[in-house]
C-alpha cells in the first residue's frame, strides 16, 4: 500500500507541477513528501524526475510509470471507496473546497453543520471569493462553479440548474415604468455584472417560444460581486440580471419582482469541479453526492424547478 500511495504521490506532482503544490493537497509536509518520492525511486531503482531550480520534468521512466500507473491508483482507489461504502467506514481527512461567496454563503454555509454531522471524522476548509482559483496548484479537492466550464483539464459533476431572471424593486418599476420588450431596456437604469470576461453589458434573452434578442444596456453602477447588485435592485436603483438562487427569496418575499417575465438568459448550471486526475478521495464523493442531494432538490425553495 506504501508503494501505491508514493505513485499517487508522484501523479500528484505531475499534475500540480512541484512538490510542496502536491505535498499540500495530501496534507503532506514538503519534507515528507520528497522523502516519499526518493524512496519511490530508490525501490524502482531509476530516476523519476529531472529537478530545476523552476520546475519538475519527468524522466522517460516517469513519464511511464504516470501512463501505466494512473490506472492501478484509480482501480485501488475505486476498489477502497466501495469497501469503504460496504462496511460503513467514515470518511476522513480534510476536505478543501473553494467556491463562490455570494452562493457559498447563502446556500452552502448554512448546510455545511449537517454534512459535518454526518461525517464526524472530516475535517473541511471553505475558501469563498468570487475569484476563480487553480484548483490544482492551490492544493483543493473541489471547486463549485456556476456556468459554463470553461477549463477542459477538469472534472465536473452537475449539481443543479441555474436559471437567471431579470429583476426590480416594485417601487423603481412604480417610478419608471416595466419595460414591454427587451429593447426597452436600453432606457432604463441596469445594474451590470463586471466579470472575468469583461462588463457584461450585452443581455441575451430567450422567450421559450423561439424569439431571441441582445440587448447592450447601461446604467450608474456595475460591480464584479452580485451581492451589490442585488442589493442596489433591492434600494430601488435599476434593473439586475440575477441568478435565481441570488434573488428567490426577495422574489417569494414580494422585495423583488420579475422584469419581462416571459423572458430569460439561457440556463446554464451549477457544477462540482474537481482536477481532471484519477485519485479522487472518498471525502470529495461524498461531498458531491450531499450537494446534489440537497442542490438538486432544495435549492429554489419546493424543486429543482425554477419558479416561473
């Protein structure tokens, strides 16, 4: 078992590019980490890595043993999570998983204690910023995204839809009139998402019967962080492009409505996103299966159907 944890070892320092990246993603000390590597290298009796004062290159008996090594790390390791399953064994260690601060603080923290309950022997560090982080080099199990995944070297699970809607206080609307079509939009007051692709000022906007328009709206405030538009929407200052689980409870509250009602962005989704590597701990599974039980079922209140 020694030997096969060292390859899973040394598959981690391939996949994060140095050894304190991997030592810190197995809860590993950079010390015992090398450590575990020489040895590996010792009992195979060839060297596995080409060490520069920059980075890690794998020898060619390295890069064989990651091609021929990957699949026995992944059958034990499958082979361990179902005995583990079949005998009840807890999962342990320390689960890192990073995510988005609005979402993660309106719909993870609050069932985090319940998951912990269920796994008294875990131990988890929640890392929240609307910053996208390189799961990988910063050592975490698990990221949760929301939308389209853009980064094809990673893994991701669904966890539940993310329909987003247009919304307003009933007093600016009272004030400035509802828009009767998407170009209406173009004179009003918009609270712009400022994202990693820019200001996200073009809304697209399907009705569910085949119509599709773009619109470039503008307005005084934009913001990286939905929480400030949101509450701007809710002082009464513009129209929000929000995603619904952002905004469901101003909405059922009556705080917020819905603007051009019979109109809506595309749905896109909300994703577990794991490096794209074969060792995955039971921790992470059982984590991913929690969120996509309670996700997928509770997040907009009643189903995993968005209220219309």
């Amino acid at each position: 078992m020694d030997r096969i944890g060292d390859i899973a070892l040394f598959l981690r320092v391939l996949d994060t590019g140095s050894i304190s990246a991997a030592a810190r993603s197995l809860d590993l000390s950079p010390a015992l980490a090398s450590q575990r590597l020489k040895r590996l290298e010792d009992a195979l009796g060839v060297r596995l890595l080409h060490r520069t004062t920059r980075r890690l290159h794998p020898t060619p008996e390295g890069l064989r043993l990651a091609g021929e090594g990957r699949a026995l790390v992944e059958a034990l390791d499958g082979l361990a999570g179902s005995l583990r399953e079949s005998g009840g064994q807890a999962v342990g260690g320390t689960l890192r998983v990073t995510m988005s601060a609005s979402f993660g603080r309106l719909h993870i923290s609050p069932r985090l204690p319940r998951f912990l309950a269920a796994h008294p022997g875990l131990q988890v560090s929640v890392h929240m910023s609307d910053q996208q982080v390189d799961l990988v080099r910063e050592g975490f199990d698990l990221a949760i995204r929301i939308g389209d995944l853009d980064d094809s070297q990673l893994v991701g699970r669904r966890i539940a839809r993310n329909p987003r809607v247009l919304v307003a206080s009933p007093a600016y609307l009272a004030r400035h009139g509802a828009p009767a079509a998407p170009i209406d939009l173009t004179a009003h007051d918009c609270l712009v998402l400022v994202g990693s692709r820019g200001r996200q000022d073009r809304w697209q906007l399907l009705d569910g019967a085949g119509g599709d328009s773009t619109v470039t709206v503008s307005g005084a405030l934009d913001s990286n962080l939905g929480e400030v538009l949101r509450d701007a929407a809710l002082a009464d200052a513009g129209i929000a492009l929000l995603a619904l689980w952002h905004v469901v409870d101003d909405l059922h509250a009556g705080r917020l409505v819905r603007v051009l009602p019979t109109w809506a962005p595309p749905v896109t989704a909300i994703h577990a996103v794991m490096p794209d590597r074969m060792f995955v701990p039971q921790r992470t599974r059982a984590f991913v299966a929690f969120l996509q039980t309670e996700l997928g079922s509770h997040l907009y209140g009643v189903s995993s159907e968005a209220p219309r």
